[in-house]
C-alpha cells in the first residue's frame, strides 16, 4: 500500500509538471477576477487576452488547465477548444459563457470541455470547476498508470474503471464542503449511493440523511413532502406532519428526479436552498434549516431546461458541484467486477453453490449494452443463481440478453421487421408499447418514459383514459 501512494505521489507531479492555468479572456477586469480565483488554488497564471495569443502559447506549452471565454473578439472559443483536443491535448478546460449561451455550452461539452461556468461568475463554482476538472484530468493519467492499484471498492461502488476513480475523488472532494451537488446519470448507475457517500464522508454524517424520490410521490403531495403541513391544510391533514426540509436540518436532503418536480414547486425550492428558511404547507410560520443539498436526473439537465421542465436558474443553483456517473457500458471490466459480487452475495442468499462464471457467460456480460446498468444486471445475475444449480453460470444459465442490444438501430429495423404484420390502428399499438415498456423496467414509469423519450405524466395520462374506455 505504501509502495502504491509513493507511485501516486510521483505519478501525480511527473504527469502534471506544470502548475500553470491559461486564462484566455479579452476583458481585463474578468480576467483580473480570474486571475485571483486561480491564484487563491495554488496555481500560477498566464493570461492572453485574444485568441490568437492563446492558441501562440499553447502551440508551444502545455498548461495544467485552460480557463477559456467562448465569445473572444478574433476568433470562437468552440474553434480553440476543437483545435485542442484534435491535437490530443489532456489538459483540462472550463469554458466560461454567458447564461443565454446555454446551447453554446452543450456544444463546448460535446466537444471536449471538462465543465462550464455561466457568466456573471460565481467564484466559489469558478474554483470547484476547476478543481474537479484538473483533478478528473489528472486522474486519468495516473489511473493509466498503475490502473490495477487504483481503488475497486468505494463507499458501496464497486468498480475500478478511470471513469469511477474520477467519480471517487469528486465525492471525497465534495463531502468537505457544503455547496450543492447535481448528480447525473442513466437510471441504475447508483446516483444515491454517490449521494449517501458524499453524506458519510462530511461532517454532517451524525445527522440525517433524507432521501426523496420526486417522481415517486404524486405532485399535489411533494411540497408537503418537503416543506411538512399543519392540520387542517388540506383534505387528509388529519394533523401537523414535519417534511424533508426539518428532518434534514443539520444534515443533508436528496432529491432524486429533480427534473419531474413541477415548475411551481421550483420556484419555491430556490427561494428555499437561497434563503435557508420555509413555511409548512398551510402555515404562515417561517421556519429555518441548515441543508446541504444533493439533488439527481436521469436526464440531460440542459435538454430539461430547454423543454421548459427544469428552472435554469435552479441548475445552476444545485450544480455547483456537479458529479455525472458513467453507464455500465463504458465501464469494461468493471462489469465482471460487479457480477462476481452479486454472485458471491446471491449464491450465499439463496445457499447454492456457484463460485465463478464459464468464459461464454463472461463474454456474454461483456458485450451485453446493459440498458438498465447495475441494477439490471444484479437482476440478471441473481435470476441465475435462483433458477439453477451447480458451481459454474454459464451463458445457457443467462436470461435471453435481446440481440438488439448489440446491433445499431438502423440494422434492428430492417433485421428484426417482424413478417406478415397485421396493420392495427396507431392507438392500439400505442397502448401495446408503452405498456410493453413498463413490464420491461419492472413497473418502473419512470424509467420506462425516459426509454421511450416521453414524459411520466403521458404515460399516467393515457392509462387513465385507458381505464374509462
């Protein structure tokens, strides 16, 4: 272990010689600003205030980070950030952009930045950005390293992919500090687990941690839900009930699903997080509470704010910390990881004897796209030990993994045209896949609105209908 923290310690100043960060800004009193954020992290600056000198000095150094403005008056930053990873630059960038810019920053992120920063810039989120940018950049370098050291196992995660040692060091560096964190990722990557973790590991751990799942509690209940009511407030409040918000205080409330809250109700959970007070539904009292805010999506946030589902001005609230956690599919070996695990702790459930798995059922897990992440292929694997016996799972043993899984969609149209279909009307076919969709995520609306890219109240609107009729 000794040996594996002197290489890190080596590792970490070799990779990253040059503590320098490229301040690339052509107005000067942002880029004083700028400048003193970055000197107060440790780190030496160098400012150009056009792109042309930017990209001069970066043809002939390479900096620890880039802080990058997208609107420059010579050239786009879009322009500068592709140059720089097409040459295969690693070095971390934050690009930094105005707030009506928002589509300008999807692009940035497609194209390689490592986070965003909205102007006017909060200083505190300028610092985290690049703290957790240059610390995810950093990572992969070492992780590349010495990968078989790294950490397999981490506050319930289990996986040693670079993907997941960035995701460890963003939840170690954020349960220090008190500033909200946003967790993204699909359905089934273990955004509560990250959000218990961050909780464990800060100085809030003694006090509680309430979680809440948004698009699990009916809209007309989730403010009483947070905010707690008084007796009398509507039709069932039989009696004063306390919500999330006086049960976390001192401690930390999750929000999971943020992006199906109503907008109504965000109005009040910014004033809330912003404040630091709130009144029970049906009271006038204001209370107090001291909250450290964790909330998640499995969505693409800027998709909701575009949609008009999720506040922007609540986004960038809440990710001041933001964490996203990667798909299964990504992760490679991690997936034999995970499965000897839930083999190991469904073989003991359920006292059978299985102790590894054959090499087609291996190559199977590993080629599998794992449209549910680990919560399917826990599912998966603990179907197996119920419903067999012996020592060794073989891919016979597996549920049917649907082909489709591995082929692009264009080839599953044509491959899998199902012969001499009957023409059934549109409404039909409409009720047959969305309730096809629901018994594959196990009941789940959810997430069977987020496979079919439409929104949980559709669905909830049309099986009412289908009960009238």
């Amino acid at each position: 272990m000794q040996n594996a923290i002197a290489l890190y310690n080596e590792l970490k100043f070799a990779t990253m010689s040059k503590e320098l960060v490229l301040i690339i800004e052509d107005t000067a009193s942002l880029a004083l600003i700028y400048e003193e954020c970055v000197r107060k992290l440790g780190y030496e600056t160098k400012t150009a205030p056009t792109g042309a000198a930017g990209c001069a000095f970066l043809e002939k150094e390479d900096p620890l980070a880039v802080l990058l403005d997208l609107k420059l008056p010579d050239m786009k930053g879009l322009d500068i950030l592709r140059t720089i990873r097409s040459n295969g630059k690693n070095y971390a960038v934050v690009v930094i952009t105005g707030q009506a810019s928002l589509n300008t920053a999807v692009e940035a992120m497609q194209a390689g930045a490592d986070d965003f920063v909205a102007k006017p810039v909060d200083p505190e989120r300028l610092q985290i950005s690049l703290t957790n940018a240059i610390e995810k950049t950093r990572l992969k370098h070492i992780v590349k390293t010495f990968e078989s050291t790294g950490r397999d196992h981490f506050q319930g995660f289990i996986g040693k992919a670079p993907e997941m040692q960035a995701a460890y060091r963003i939840i170690e560096n954020a349960s220090s500090s008190r500033a909200p964190v946003m967790i993204m990722g699909e359905s089934g990557t273990g955004k509560e687990v990250a959000a218990k973790a961050i909780h464990t590991l800060s100085n809030r751990k003694h006090k509680n941690f309430i979680a809440l799942n948004c698009a699990a509690i009916p809209h007309d209940l989730l403010e009483s839900e947070i905010f707690g009511h008084v007796k009398g407030a509507f039709t069932g409040a039989i009696a004063d009930r306390d919500g999330a918000a006086r049960l976390a205080d001192g401690g930390t409330l999750f929000l999971d699903e943020l992006t199906e809250m109503p907008v109504t109700l965000q109005s009040k959970l910014l004033r809330f997080i912003q404040e630091g007070t709130f009144s029970p539904v049906g009271s006038g009292e204001t209370l107090h509470a001291d909250i450290r805010f964790i909330c998640a999506t499995n969505r693409n946030p800027f998709e909701a704010i575009q949609r008009g589902i999720l506040r922007e001005d609540l986004y960038y609230r809440l990710a001041v910390i933001p964490l996203e956690l990667p798909p299964l599919r990504d992760r490679g070996e991690d997936v034999l990881l995970l499965a000897t695990f839930f083999l190991e702790k469904a073989t003991k459930q359920e006292n059978k004897n299985f102790e590894s798995f054959s090499p087609d059922a291996r190559d199977l897990l590993l080629a599998h796209r794992w449209p549910g992440n680990v919560r399917e292929l826990e599912n998966i694997v603990r179907h197996a030990v119920i419903m067999n016996n012996g020592t060794e799972i073989t891919a016979a043993m597996l549920p049917a993994m649907r082909q489709s899984n591995f082929l692009p969609a264009a080839e599953r149209s044509i491959e899998f045209l199902p012969q001499n279909t009957v023409i059934r009307p549109m409404e039909v076919r409409e009720r047959e896949i969305i309730e096809e969709a629901i018994a594959l995520c196990e009941g789940n609306i959810t997430e069977a609105a987020r496979q079919l890219c439409i929104n949980p109240s559709t669905i909830h609107r049309k099986m009412k209908l289908w009960e009238k009729n």
